[in-house]
C-alpha cells in the first residue's frame, strides 16, 4: 500500500503521483468521490427529462433535469448487468432503458419496467433503480455534483473565494445569466490530470514553452498594430511577458487547492464593444456595477481538482481524469445573455487558441506532460514545487503570481483528501 | 470554360497546394491565401457559422501567419522531432457561386508520423471533407477560405501540430 504522506514533502512531490495505477484509485474514490465538481450548466438541460452526460472522476455519470426546479444525478450504468444506460452526450428521454435487457428507469432513478420481472423473487427487483449521485448543487446556474453522501462542507463553503470567479462570469451577463455554445471542444493528452492544474497557474513556463509562439505574434502586431485585437494572436503574444511582470501580479490560493491570480491578458474590450456592452450592462445593473464588473481583471481560476474558469473570456473547462496517463479536457464556452453578440466574438477567440488540440499556445503544454510523463513512468524522481518556499513557514494566501504556493496548495488539498479513510 | 475543365484546374490547385504542406513549404502555402482568406476547422460538421460555438480553429490571415511561423521555428518541442506526412485528395467536385468565387469539396487523408518520436506514439490519421472558396487570380487560384470538417472533429483529439 503506498504511503500518501511520503510522497509530498513541503518542496517536492515524488513523480509516481502521476503514474502510480494504486494512486490513481486512491483519487478516484477519495478525492474525486468525496468532492464538488462542476459536472454540467443549466442551460444544457433546460426542458423536463433533458440529460447532459459528465464524469466524477472516471465514471460517467448522466445530469438530467428531473421536474422544472429540480436537476438530478445517476451513475450512467444500469443496476441489473452494468451496461450503459446512455451513450449519447446529451439528449432529452421520458426514462432510462438499458439498451441491454430493456430494463427501465423513470427520471427519478426509480425501476418502471423490468422484462420477465416474474421470474425474479418477490422484492428481487423493486430496490435495484438507478444509483444515485449523492449529492447535487447548484451555484448561479452551474450544477455541481459530490459522490459523498455526507460531504466534509456545504458547495459553497468549499468554493469560498472561487464564488467571486464565477460571480466575475455570471455578472457579465446584463440579463444575468449564460447560455452554453452549441459545441464543445476537447482536447486529450498523454499525461495525468494534475499536470494541467500545475501548469495553467504557472507563470514562469509562459515565456520559456511558448516563446516561439509570443516572438511570431509580436513580429506580425509590431507590423500590423491592428492584429493585436486578434484573440489568437493576442493570446500568444500575452506569454511572453518578463518575469518580473509576473512577479509583481498577486495571486490568490484557497484551502481546497483552489488558487487565481491578477489578469495578464488584456481584459478591457476594444472601444466599439465596451461602448455597446457596458451600456447594456449598466442598464441591468447600474453605472458603478458595471464599471465594477468590467474593471475586475483575474486570469484563471483553479477550481481543485475539477474544473478552471476564465470569466472575462467566457470559457470554463472541465478537467477529467480517464487514467494515471490520459486526461481528457472539456471546454465550454458561454453566451452571455443580453450582451451584445461582440463579446461572443471576443470570447470565442480565447476560447479556440487556450483549448483547441490545434492551438499553437496548448500544444507546446500537451507535448511536455506527456514527456513529464513518460519520465515519471520510468523513473524514481522527486520533482520541485519549491519556488516561493519558505522553509519551515506557510505560504501567505496572497503571494507573488510567480509562486508556486498553488501547487503546494493543491498537495496541501489532495493529501488531506487521499489519507480520509 | 467548361466545367471539367474548371474541375481539372481546381484539382492541380489543390494538389498542388497539399504537395507544399506534404513538403513543409507552408510560408509559399501561406501565399495560396487572398488578404481576407480564412483556415477554418469547426467542431460540428453542420455548422455554418464560426460565431456561435468554438472551433478547432478559425483564423484570419494574420493569425495564421502566427501559426505558420511558429511551425516553421525548429525548436518547438510539438515539433522535434517534425511530423513528416502525407495528402491524398479523393472525389472532388466543383461549383460556382456568384461573385466569381468558386466552390471545391474533396474527400482529404493525412497520414502524419513523427519519425523516432515516442514508439506508443502511433501513425495517425486524419480523414474528412475540405471545402475551399476560391477566387480566380489569372490561370490560378487564391483561398478565400479552406473549412476542413474532420471525421472525429467532435473527439477529444491529442494535440495537432501540423496543417490540415
């Protein structure tokens, strides 16, 4: 049995986190089967009986709307053999069959119909529905599952400073709320989940693995100012800032492993779009709100160990672990309704070069973790989390967005979780 | 000009123009692109607008600029070593639309290796319709837009460093 406590020291961690099969169960049931993971947004779900598949952890788990206010959660197998109850993503069903034997399920996880039911013993069947997710939340339109059923704290409690991150995306919208794009992206690597969490907080990798990428984009807007409002190049320009930029953002971390830091990309909309959007915006909500809503510059928030958000650009990704060496990552991108269709424009920008399997800013990120991982496959390393590090202290909440306190946070978070019995 | 010999000339063009990526010639394949040309590789195959839902990419000429002088920098670590690949250009048909632009749909494979790359790093595939909107320049052609609608466009793909 691996020992969790000797292999996170204050500084390091030891490779095989990332590629040990016995820890990887160990996250599954412990860290994702005990925690809050964003899992679907209402929007994706509006009418009675529309479902959305998600994941806790590597298990599927099927999101349905069950009556008009009320959005349920069932593991995606059906009781009887384990087969899978839906295949599609998403869809809208009056009850769950079992492709298999024809077993039936009403919304609410109940058995409806059983074939050749008579041949059971009496009781055989009646207690055998769905398996439910054990709990369901939902924040400001976002739907959150727990497989616990007694989770350590309330959603909201455990999103603390996280709430303002999502409150930052959903104030933007005028009529105050967000509706979810007609696609999804995806991307796939070789390597664990936790090597995305490390690295997309992570400023110093910024001017170092996407170099190449920050050189060419400055060359072509040093030409052509006018590029600069291109999200794509806007985005590969933006990493190539000196560290000392970097050093002097602050960046936020929160018990949980949750962690944010200051915008480093431009937040401000170019002069035709804020004129039209905050117009809209100050009409719902006021002038000083707005003007509030539109000043607030973070770049992105961790949610440990589930999902990432960047509200100024509209996009949250889902993080999902389908073994020690494959993460899959699901972006989705948001609408926000009653803006002017601009910002759309603008967000899907970001949103394409930050999450594409094509973006020439991610792919540089892909094709280390998987080297990181076939390293930690093969070797017996420890690797640093020390920069920021004070020996014998611990890391202030609020440090330089160049510390790597968030990491060290997000150990603080997974050891907690992975030694609860 | 007749229609199969319009067919004929678009189908040189687009061989042509896989040939260049196939040979790593991608500022000359960044010059098959008029000034408003567009690289465009949506998720949903029927969808008609990039503004609605993210794509794998869409990108005006400037910013595929980027991409491509980012490909052509040797050390990008998606990149070392470089994919070597290979086109193949199948059921071409052509129309014209009205402003003189015209319309080509191929069935197109790319067959990419990454030589001496991690060996669980298999040969890949990739296989879909390509739609151009061409515009006549002279004998030749330019690129208003090249949309690729990939078969697994929707899957969680590991990263692309290559043209398609």
């Amino acid at each position: 049995m691996v020992r969790i406590a000797d292999l996170v020291r204050p500084d390091g961690v030891h490779a095989s986190v990332y590629s040990d099969a016995a820890i990887f169960r160990l996250e599954m049931t412990r860290l994702f089967g005990r925690t809050w993971l964003l899992a679907a947004h209402h929007s994706q779900i509006p009418e009675v009986g529309d479902y959305v598949l998600s994941r806790i952890g590597d298990q599927s788990i099927i999101v349905v709307r069950q009556t008009s206010d009320r959005i349920g959660a069932f593991y995606n197998r059906c009781p009887h053999r384990g087969a899978r109850l839906k295949h599609a993503d998403s869809g809208s069903a009056t009850a769950f069959v079992c492709p298999y034997h024809g077993w039936s399920f009403q919304l609410d996880g109940a058995v409806r119909f059983v074939p050749a039911r008579e041949e059971y013993p009496a009781g055989h069947c009646d207690g055998r529905g769905l398996e439910r997710v054990a709990n369901v939340a939902t924040y400001r339109g976002f739907v959150f599952v727990n497989g616990s059923a007694s989770p350590s704290e309330p959603l909201e409690e455990f999103l603390g400073p996280m709430k303002d991150v999502i409150d930052d995306l959903v104030d933007r919208a005028p009529a105050d709320d967000l509706e979810i794009a007609p696609a999804l992206l995806r991307h796939r690597y070789r390597g664990n989940w936790k090597l995305t969490f490390e690295n997309l907080n992570d400023t110093i990798h910024a001017g170092v693995a996407h170099a190449v990428a920050a050189r060419v984009a400055d060359a072509i807007i040093a030409r052509e100012p006018a590029a600069a409002q291109d999200p794509m190049l806007g985005l590969m320009s933006a990493n190539g800032k000196p560290v000392k930029f970097f050093q002097q953002l602050r960046m936020t971390t929160s018990p949980h492993g949750h962690s944010y830091f200051e915008a480093h990309m431009p937040t401000a909309y170019p002069p035709a779009i804020h004129r039209e959007y905050f117009e809209t915006l100050a009409g719902a909500r006021g002038n000083a709100e707005a003007d509030r809503i539109l000043a607030t510059a973070r770049h992105l928030g961790l949610l440990y160990p589930g999902s990432t958000w960047h509200a100024r650009y509209q996009t949250v990704r889902l993080v999902q672990p389908l073994a020690p060496d494959l993460t899959e990552v699901i972006t989705l991108c948001f609408r926000l309704k009653g803006a002017p269709e601009s910002t759309m424009a603008s967000a899907l920008g970001y949103c394409n070069g930050s999450s594409s399997p094509l973006s020439s800013v991610i792919t540089d990120d892909l094709e280390i973790y998987e080297a990181i991982q076939r390293n930690a496959t093969s070797g017996d390393a420890w690797l640093s989390i020390g920069r920021g590090y004070r020996p014998g202290q611990p890391d202030d909440r609020q440090v330089a967005a160049t510390s790597e306190a968030y990491i060290r946070g997000q150990y603080a978070a997974w050891q907690h979780r992975l030694q609860e019995a | 000009m007749q229609r199969s010999a319009l067919t004929e000339s678009v189908r040189e063009f687009i061989e042509s123009e896989l040939w260049l990526l196939d040979n790593g010639q991608l500022s000359e394949w960044l010059d098959l692109f008029d000034p408003q040309g567009i690289y465009w590789l949506p998720v949903n195959p029927s969808e008609t607008t990039p503004d609605r839902a993210p794509s794998l990419v869409y990108e005006s000429r400037l910013a595929l600029e980027a991409r491509i002088r980012r490909l052509e920098d040797s050390r990008i670590v998606p990149q070392l070593p470089a994919s070597r690949t290979c086109r193949f250009l199948s059921g071409l048909v052509c129309r014209a639309l009205e402003d003189s632009l015209i319309e080509a749909r191929a069935k197109c494979l790319t067959v990419e290796a990454r030589p001496l790359h991690d060996p669980a790093d298999p040969q890949r595939i990739f296989a879909g319709v390509s739609t151009y909107r061409l515009v006549r320049v002279g004998e030749s052609f330019k690129i208003r837009q090249k949309r690729v609608d990939l078969v697994n466009s929707e899957a969680g793909l590991h990263g692309v460093s290559i043209l398609l």
